[in-house]
C-alpha cells in the first residue's frame, strides 16, 4: 500500500528532474544572448570623410543704422511758439515741424528793409549828382557800397526769419520730442531726430584673414549678397549686398569695417538695432567630417583613426569651417582615413578593433543635415 505522503514525495522529485534541464537552457540562452549583446557594444562604426562642395555660412555681429539721420536742432533762440508733428510720425519732405517765435526777427527784418530804403534812396540822389558833375565818383561809389550793405542786412534778416520756421529736409521717422511747446529754445538746442529708414546701412567688422581671403576671391554679384539675421533669429526678408569695405583697420581688434546696404520698404528695420550679417561661402572640393566623430582635448580636436592593421590611432585635425553637424577639415587626415563614427567612448589608441564599415553616403544621410 502506497502512501499519500510517498505519492507526493515522488511528484517533486519528478519536478524537480525535468526542471533542471529546462532551467539550464535557459540559463544558457540568456548567457548567449548577453554575449551577443556585450559583443555588438564592442564593435565600432568606422566611416570616411567625404569630399565634395559645400556652402558654408559666417556670421558677424552688426550694427543696423539709417541711410539718412539727422539731428533737428533750433538755429535760433526764442520760445517755441508750435509743434506741428507727433512723435514717431512720418513726415514728409519740406513738411513744417516747428515754429519758434518770429516776432524778434520780424522785426529786426523791417528794421533792415528801412535802412536799405533809405540808402537805395541815397544812392539814385548822389547817381543824379554824378551824373550833373556836381559830386565825384567816390561819392556815388561809397553811395552804392551803402545801398548794398543795406540789402546785406535785410537778407540777413531774413535768413534768421526763414531759421524760425523748422522744417523736414527728407521724409523720414520723427523721434521722441525733447522740447514741447512754449519751451525757452536756445540756439542749437536739440528738438528731436529724423531718419531716413527707406534703406538701411548695416555696419559689420571682419578679422584681418578673412579679409584678406575675402578680398583675394573673385567676388560674382551674388557673392556680394549677404543677410541679416535679426535679433529674434529671424531672417529679414529682403537681401542686402556688400558696397563699402573702409579704408583701415583697427589695431586694437584686428579688423575692418564693412557695409551692407539693405531695401527696407516695410519700414520693419529701425536705426540702433542689431543683428548678425550672415555671408555664404562656397567652398570647393571640401572634406567633411561628422562633428560626433570627433572629440576635443584641450581646445583641439581629435579622430580615432582605424590603420590597415586595424589599430586605433588618436589623430589631430584641423577644422576650417564649422557646418550644422558637419566640419569642414583642412589638415590632420584624408578622405581617404577610416575614421571611428559611433563607439567613440570603448576606443582605445593602439588597441585593435573590430568594427562595421559605413560607406559615408549612408553615415551622412543620418545626420540633421549635411552640406548643400
């Protein structure tokens, strides 16, 4: 008789042998297949620079300013009598701005207007006694230099007259009014600004080298085109090209200054902004880089080079242009090196190692963008 108790014993036993086999294959599978795993982090991605044209960018910082602004300051003293334009206005040329007092300079103008009267009167009397032999011609000579001394005077007066009436040598935008109605004006007190912004200067300064690259090239007419990135990262909508290159250079910085001359229908642009004047360059025959295979000691970049033997040389390079995930490599390797793409953090100088070959079609097709 077989007890209950055995019956169970023997089931475990049963259990527990056919377990075994099974938990050791799976032992042994997850084994494999963490090999695998461990063995796929160890390869590397190698790839080749590539060569080809590229449209590389350069920015600088800029200073936006109007063709045209000026300074209305009053060209005499006396109150201001009236402001005839609002703040920010825009106004046209010839337009009337302002009206200082005029009755001083009325005055002094009627004053002058009598004395000419009197001496034109004196000069047709003493031209009837020449004229008879009664007084020399001195007389009549000195007679005329007074008439014309007279209308001197009375064009003077006229001139500070006209100076009363203030008004806009160009269109353009009006600034903050700085003296309101009724003010006590002294001479050349400032009233407010007016700019030009139909076009806009924009003043940026390049470095000594790139000048002299820049002024060795021949420069096509679009070449001279360049943008302006404004403060909001936008791109103004209109082109801007390239007309004034200064006389010196500034020996504290290095550099020169250039102009750009920008349309500005729209009236968007405002002088004092800022911004950065963008240049394109085409460089040719250009050999281009990932920037995630590199890595930087000490300022200077660096590439794993895979050698025929396969082992891993630390090589400096040197970058020329810098593009969205790109750079554009002037020295330190070839197009033809196999350099470490992926894997850059398990690669080890003289260690050799066991990698994937990308062809650099496929490797760049990956990245964000790449050249142009």
């Amino acid at each position: 008789m077989i007890h209950k108790t055995d019956t169970n014993l023997t089931m475990i036993l049963l259990a527990g042998l056919l377990a075994g086999p099974f938990l050791t294959c799976c032992h042994k599978a997850e084994s494999h297949a963490e090999a695998e795993e461990h063995h796929e982090e160890g390869r590397l991605i190698v790839t080749r620079p590539m060569k080809k044209d590229a449209v590389v960018t350069r920015d600088y910082v800029c200073q936006i300013r109007s063709c045209r602004n000026i300074e209305m300051r009053a060209l005499e003293r006396g109150y201001l009598e009236s402001v005839h334009v609002k703040e920010g206005q825009l106004v046209k040329a010839g337009e009337p701005m302002f009206k200082i007092l005029p009755l001083v300079y009325q005055a002094e103008l009627k004053r002058a207007e009598a004395e000419a009267q009197a001496a034109r009167v004196e000069y047709e009397n003493t031209k009837r006694l020449a004229d008879n032999k009664v007084v020399s011609d001195t007389e009549l000579a000195l007679s005329k230099a007074k008439l014309e001394k007279a209308q001197a005077e009375v064009n003077l007066a006229q001139t500070h007259l006209g100076f009363t009436d203030i008004k806009a040598p160009f269109q353009g935008l009006m600034d903050r009014l700085l003296l309101r109605q009724g003010s006590l004006v002294e001479e050349g007190d400032l009233l407010t600004t007016l700019s030009d912004n139909s076009e806009m200067w924009v003043y940026f300064n390049m470095p000594e080298a790139e000048y002299l690259e820049y002024a060795s090239e021949s420069r096509p007419e679009d070449q001279k085109k360049v943008s302006l990135v404004m403060a909001d990262g936008r791109v103004f909508g209109h082109e801007g090209r390239i007309n004034v290159i200064e006389a010196e250079f500034n020996n504290e910085t290095g550099t020169i200054p250039f102009r750009a001359d920008f349309p500005n229908p729209e009236g968007l642009l405002r002088h004092g902004e800022t911004g950065n004047i963008r240049m394109k360059k085409t460089v040719k025959g250009a050999v281009l880089i990932p920037q995630k295979a590199t890595f930087e000691i000490l300022d200077h970049h660096y590439v794993f080079v895979v050698g025929k033997d396969g082992v891993l040389t630390q090589q400096r390079v040197h970058i020329s242009e810098e593009l969205e995930d790109l750079f554009v490599i002037s020295g330190g390797i070839t197009e033809n090196d196999r350099i470490v793409l992926e894997g850059i953090r398990q690669a080890k100088a003289g260690s050799k190692a066991e990698y994937e070959l990308e062809e650099p079609e496929e490797a760049f097709k990956k990245l964000k963008l790449h050249a142009e």
